[in-house]
C-alpha cells in the first residue's frame, strides 16, 4: 500500500500541523508483472474511492499518484 498525506503546517511551526487530506493506494492484485491495477480511498472533507486499470509499472509512484489523483478528480 501507498499512503500520501497532504498537511498543512501554519508558518512551519510542527506543532500546528493538520492533515486536509490522505490517499491510500492498494495493488488490488489482478494484474501482471508489466500492468497494475490499483483501488485507492481518498479521505478528507469527503470519502472517494475508486478504481485505477492498466498501470504500467515501469512508470512508478509519482505517475501512479498522478493518475490517481486524476481519477479522483472526476468523483
């Protein structure tokens, strides 16, 4: 699993820290060695989830998140 937090730190100061989002990315298992198929769960002001097909895995996590991301976008 994938876990991105998204926080928001006042002025730098650590001890203000809050969390406004997190995404978990999940291998759900269903693809190959070269394709990945991913369910994620955003949380934060409101739940989505969904369903990322047909990842090439060659692209990595960022491009994943960015998919991700994507994908969310359009709940």
């Amino acid at each position: 699993m994938i876990r991105v937090t998204i926080d928001v730190i006042p002025f730098g100061d650590e001890t203000r820290r809050q969390t406004l989002e997190t995404i978990d990315i999940v291998n759900d298992c269903s693809g190959d060695t070269i394709l990945g198929n991913y369910r994620f769960d955003a949380y934060g002001i409101e739940t989505k989830s969904g369903i990322v097909k047909g990842f090439h895995r060659k692209f990595g996590a960022l491009e994943l998140l960015r998919k991700t991301l994507k994908e969310a976008s359009k709940l």
